[in-house]
C-alpha cells in the first residue's frame, strides 16, 4: 500500500514538472553563459521550483477556502490543466501551458533566469501546482503528506541535475530521445489527467459513478 502510493505520488509530479523537457529551453536561453553560471541558475530555480511546490502542498486548502473553490471542481479543473500538457508532450512538444516563444526570448535577454521564467514557470507552473495540491487535498494521513513532500524535495534534486548536466543530457538524448521522453512523460500525464477528472466528477455527482 505504501509503496505504490509512493511511485504514483512521485511520478505524478516528476512528470508534471518533467525537467527533461525544460533542458532544450535553458539551454536556449543561456547560449552566452558559462557552466558555473548555469550550475548556479538550475540549483536556484530547483530552489524556487521546490519552495512553491511545497507551499502549495501545506497551504492548498487555504487556497480552496480563500476562493470558494471545492475540491472535485479543482480536480476537474486540474485534470483538463494536465490533459492540455499531456496533449502537447504527446505530440513532442513543450507543453504551451508552460511558456511560450515570447517568454522563451525575453529569458534569453535576461541576465539571470533562475527565478523567472526558469524556476516559475518552467518546472513550476500551473499544472505541477494543481497536481500538489490535488495531492495533498486527498491525503488522509500524515505519511502521505510526508510522501508528497518527499517526491518534491527528490524532484528538485533530479531537477537541478537535469540542468546542471543540460549540455551532456541534450547531446546525449538527442531530438529522438527527447521526443520519446516526452511522448512517454505525456500518455502518463495523459492517464493522471483523466483520473483527476473521473475522481472529481464522480464526488461531484456520485450518480455517475453508482453512489
């Protein structure tokens, strides 16, 4: 029970936040620096990428009373967040949820992207924090909170190694690589999506699901 609950948790939000698919644009964005001021811009944005994700962990259900939101609409919300994602990653490409040609140029004129764009919302953005917190709404004990802060904090750390070692996984992976991990990273998205959005519709209306 705790072992699967541990992959599903930790899968979820490392292919959500899939550093992998973030490495073609870092490196786009940071064709004059060198490795030590790229080393020192992907530990920042694991950082900051981290630190958002886990505060929407603790403080998710802040955030539903604060706005009135019920959790199966933010499921269902989240689940067509995840399954746009999912749709783009399928089709080998970076997920339009997550950045666009415009941002993708002024970080490219930036001096420093660790915070912005890459931290948020490169490997932190809409999808990654509906997914944390649809997590945590749903934990009914403390060592699955414990397991979501866990897989955070282990895909941060993938996170900053995926960038730091940017150049080598682009060269190493190549277009092919790349396209495969993210038709993979989507079709899970993809199943995560539906799942959202079936949990959501069936406390929303439990005749649909014989309740």
């Amino acid at each position: 029970m705790v072992a699967p609950y541990l992959l599903a948790t930790f899968s979820a939000i490392f292919f959500v936040v899939d550093p992998i698919a973030v490495v073609p644009i870092f490196l786009a964005m940071t064709p004059q620096d060198d490795d030590t001021k790229r080393s020192s811009m992907a530990f920042r944005a694991a950082l900051v990428s981290g630190g958002v994700l886990v505060l929407f962990t603790l403080a998710g259900t802040l955030v539903f009373r604060l706005f009135g939101l019920t959790l199966p609409a933010f499921k269902v919300a989240g689940g067509l967040l995840l399954l746009l994602t999912s749709l783009d990653q399928l089709r080998s490409h970076s997920a339009s949820t997550r950045t666009s040609g415009e941002e993708v140029k002024e970080g490219q004129a930036k001096d420093d992207i660790a915070i912005v764009p890459l931290g948020v919302p490169l490997l932190t953005g809409p999808g990654s924090i509906a997914t944390v917190m649809v997590l945590a709404a749903d934990a009914t004990e403390a060592w699955q909170t414990v397991a979501i802060l866990g897989s955070i904090v282990l895909t941060s750390l993938l996170s900053w190694g995926s960038l730091h070692a940017a150049t080598r996984i682009d060269h190493l992976l190549g277009a092919t690589g790349k396209a495969v991990f993210l038709r993979i990273a989507g079709l899970l998205l993809a199943a995560l999506a539906v799942q959202f959005m079936m949990s959501g519709l069936g406390e929303a209306f439990p005749a649909l699901v014989g309740k």
